[in-house]
C-alpha cells in the first residue's frame, strides 16, 4: 500500500479521506494514517474523516458517540456544541486525523431532506451561524481544521446528491437573506475550508452544477464573500456529478470554476486519469496561470499549518486512551440528557 499511496501523493495530492470501509479498528485506523505519512515522505497530508455526530455521518464506537446536530440545534446551547467538537478533535487527533468534514452549515427548510433532516442545526440561518461558529471554534481549539460545507447549501431539496443532481429554485437574494447567512459568519471568522455542494441554482446558473459552476465559486464565494480560505469539491463520484461528467471533465471544470482541491472517493481508478486530465488541460492553458498559483498557495498554506499550527501534532497521533474516554462520555451523557429535556 506504501507504494501506491507514495505514487498518488507525488502526483501532487494534497491529502486522503479516511471511511468508515478503510479500517476495522481504531489501531487500524491509526496505522494507516502513518502509512499515508510514511508514503508523503516530509510532506505535510491533510488527513480528512466526517465527524459530525448522530448516526449518519459520525465515526463508530470507541469513539464517543455524541447527539446529531439537529438534536444539538433544538438544544440551542453554543457552549455545549464547542466543548462537544473540542473533544471530538481529540479523538481525531489521537487517531491521527488533522481535518473534519464539518460543521454541515446547510439550512434544513424542507422537511422532506434525506440531506439536512438530522445533520443541519436547523432552519433558522441565524441559528445556524451561532451553531456553526461554535463547531468550528471546538475543533480548532482541539487542534482540527474544520470544513463548513455544503455551499451555497441544499437544505431547501428532496433529492440526496449522492444518487442524483439537486435542484434550488432559489434566486441570489433569497440565498443572501437565508442560505449563506451561515457561511458568511464562517468566512467572517476565518474558516480555513469551505465544501461546495452539488447542486443546480438555476436562476444563480442555469448551466452547471454549484461545484462547477465559476459565477457561484468565483463570482460569488470568492468576489462577493470574500472567502480566502481552501474550496474544496465535495465527491465528484457523486451521482450528482457522475451521471453528467466524466472525473477527468468534472475535475478540469470544478478547478476552472475555482475549486482548489478535488475530493474522488467513490472510485480509486478514476484519481490517475482524473489527475492526468487536469495536468494536460493545465499543459494546454486551460486555467488561468495566476489563480493556478494564488490555488496552490492557499493549499501549500493550509498544508504548511498541518504541519505547525492547527493540525499540528496530528501526524504521530495521540493517546489513544482519549478515544471514548471517561470525561467524554461523562459529556456526552449530558448533552443526551438535555437532548432529551429539549424533546420532553
């Protein structure tokens, strides 16, 4: 597995998603994070797993296991969500991890999201923002970069992006009055991530996908919000995206659009081709020279912090014996139990 790792990461990778399917165990776990340190040599890895509590998208025991953020939203107590996504970045820490796929800042308006229904901190943007801010501010003082995802937000949709594309009939104001209330915090307090959604907004751009799209992520995330921080495309093996684009095209017109880094997780044959299209379309002048280098020096930034700042220390992990741990499950009890009071 060195071997192949070494190959891709020398392709220019700039990290590796860790699911639930790549281990067994957390000493599993941790060993292959030091197999994908090993194979990137003295190259700092961004190290990325979902951790977001409830059932969907959390890790499984030992880990703690800590309410959904839906629950956590009708608690409403900002306090809590940080302490509880401080101690979340220490199990990832311990385990090896140095990014988390969250907080989830979509607004859960309709009822019927297989997307939003337990991830989402609400409908309220407002609330959204407060419970966001909160995740984020935890896992940075846990040593974990957080991801707010998924923008510009589909809360407002029936259709799970995983099998097939979204559609928000939402035009630019009302996304400015509610979806991207959240996001706009986010930015404003320096979130160092943000991941695209894959979804169509028609009256935004009726021709490409959110995550592919260049007036949503250049016109909008970075001209009109002022993000400086690392775009990353969520899963271009999505259906969303994969019944419509091939990963090569998908991966050449997301980095267009104004994405800098491209997640593939669905098909480990389609990351060498997908890395070979986008170099031959850099070879050819596809891309802009000086965003190709403003991208890169975000990344490298980014990498530079995994290595000492935020993130920092992940690399060797850490004790292991923080993983479920007394005083965090001590923690998560107590917030069950206000989940609980909360629902009567």
């Amino acid at each position: 597995m060195s071997e192949r790792l070494g190959g891709l990461l020398e392709f220019g990778l700039a990290g590796v998603v860790i699911f639930a399917r790549n281990y067994r165990s957390v000493e599993e776990l941790r060993a292959l994070i030091a197999e994908i340190r090993y194979a990137a040599a003295a190259k700092p890895v961004l190290i990325g797993i979902d951790q977001e509590g409830g059932q969907q998208f959390a890790l499984a025991p030992p880990f703690t296991q800590w309410p959904s953020a839906a629950e956590l939203g009708r608690v409403g107590d900002a306090a809590l969500v940080e302490e509880i996504a401080r101690a979340m970045a220490r199990e990832l820490r311990a385990a090896g991890a140095n990014l988390d796929f969250a907080p989830m800042l979509d607004l859960h308006v309709q009822s019927e999201s297989p997307i939003t229904r337990e991830r989402s901190f609400g409908a309220d943007a407002n609330l959204v923002a407060r419970m966001g801010l909160a995740f984020s501010h935890g896992l940075r003082a846990g040593g974990v970069f957080a991801c707010a995802k998924h923008f510009p937000g589909h809360g407002d949709t029936r259709i799970d992006p995983h099998l097939d594309l979204p559609t928000l009939s939402g035009t630019l104001e009302r996304l400015n009055a509610a979806e991207l209330v959240p996001f706009a915090a986010a930015i404003a307090d320096a979130v160092p991530m943000i991941m695209t959604a894959h979804i169509l907004l028609p009256k935004v751009d009726a021709a490409r996908p959110a995550s592919l799209s260049r007036r949503i992520l250049t016109g909008l995330l970075r001209g009109q919000m002022n993000f400086g921080g690392v775009i990353l495309a969520d899963d271009l093996g999505m259906g969303a995206i994969a019944k419509n684009y091939g990963a090569g095209q998908a991966a050449i017109e997301t980095i267009a659009a104004g994405t800098d880094l491209v997640m593939l997780g669905h098909n480990e044959a389609d990351i060498e081709p997908a890395v070979e299209a986008v170099l031959r379309a850099f070879e050819a002048g596809r891309f802009d020279a000086g965003e190709w280098d403003a991208s890169a020096g975000r990344i490298e930034r980014l990498r530079a912090a995994a290595e000492f700042g935020v993130g920092a220390g992940a690399a060797d992990g850490g004790d292991t014996g923080v993983i479920g741990c007394e005083e965090h499950r001590a923690l998560s009890e107590a917030a069950f139990r206000r989940v609980s009071e909360v629902q009567g």
